[in-house]
C-alpha cells in the first residue's frame, strides 16, 4: 500500500481513513494535504500584465488535493487497493509536474514582458532625445525668424523707411 503512495506522499502528505459502513463494507479515503505553495502558482502574473498571460485554473490546483474513495468489502478492497493507490498517485504526480511546468511558463513569460516593457521605454526614451536636443539648438539661434518680435520690428521699421524714401 505504502510502496504505492510513495511517489505521491514525496510530494504531499496525504491523510488516510477507513471505517466501516453500516452495510459492514470498507471505506478508504485518501486525501492529499493542500500545501501553501499550491496557491502561489499564479503569484507572478501581476496586474499590469494580468491580460497577456493565462493563469493556471483555480479547478486545476484544487484536483491536486482530489482525494480517492473506494468503497466494498474487505476482500475487494484488498483485491484492488493497490492498484488504485498506484493510478491514483501517478495521476497526482503527473498533474504536480503539469503545475510546476506551468508555473515556470508563467515566471519566464512575466520576465519576457516585463524585458520587452523595459526596453520599449528606453527605445521611447532614446526616439524621444534628439527631438528635445533639436528644438534646443533652434531656440539658440541667431537667425531671426518671421515670427520673432525683434525680427518684425525690424523689418517693419525698414520698410517706413524704404516708403519715406520713395516719396
């Protein structure tokens, strides 16, 4: 029975009970603990990032605690016990891999995104700064434009002066 939980109970304790139903058959329940990091799979999915990658379903973390119930008589249940512990702890184990493998997806894709996002700022960053260099120089200028007060004046003053010239 042990050998056939091993894999299982590596991972996991499990509580086991069994009592006697009025009928005077046998019910075995086995039932995997819930471990605190069976909740921190989704952890790194933050919220700014919550609509670019899938969480792991809740429905799939809570079948890491699905327990096993077998009913029947006492000839029965040692006939197919272990059988049953074995299917039940492959099942387990290879959904356990399944999370883990999720969860690793998940932290490596958070850190891609969060990389991409760093790299789109500075990009904006870099695009943004020969801009801002460019409308400084202008304004340093010595060039007068149309649109510059003094250069107006100017030129409306020699204008009167051209006009009083001709007349």
């Amino acid at each position: 029975m042990f050998t056939e939980l091993m894999p299982l109970i590596e991972q996991r304790p499990v509580t086991i009970t069994v009592a006697v139903l009025k009928s005077r058959q046998i019910r075995v329940n086995v039932v995997p603990m819930r471990l605190e990091k069976d909740s921190q799979v989704n952890d790194k999915i933050g919220y700014s990032i919550k609509d670019k990658i899938a969480k792991v379903p809740d429905e799939a973390i809570k079948a890491l605690t699905t327990p096993l119930s077998l009913t029947g008589t006492a000839e029965e249940i040692d006939a197919e016990l272990a059988q049953a512990l074995r299917e039940f702890a492959e099942s387990h184990v290879q959904l356990q891999k399944t999370v883990n493998q999720a969860k690793e997806q998940i932290a490596e894709a958070v850190k891609v995104i969060e990389e991409r996002d760093k790299n789109k700022a500075k990009s904006k960053t870099v695009a943004q700064a020969p801009h801002g260099d460019a409308s400084s120089s202008k304004t340093g200028s010595t060039n007068p434009s149309l649109f510059d007060a003094s250069g107006a004046t100017e030129s409306t003053e020699g204008s009167r002066e051209n006009q009083n010239a001709i007349r």
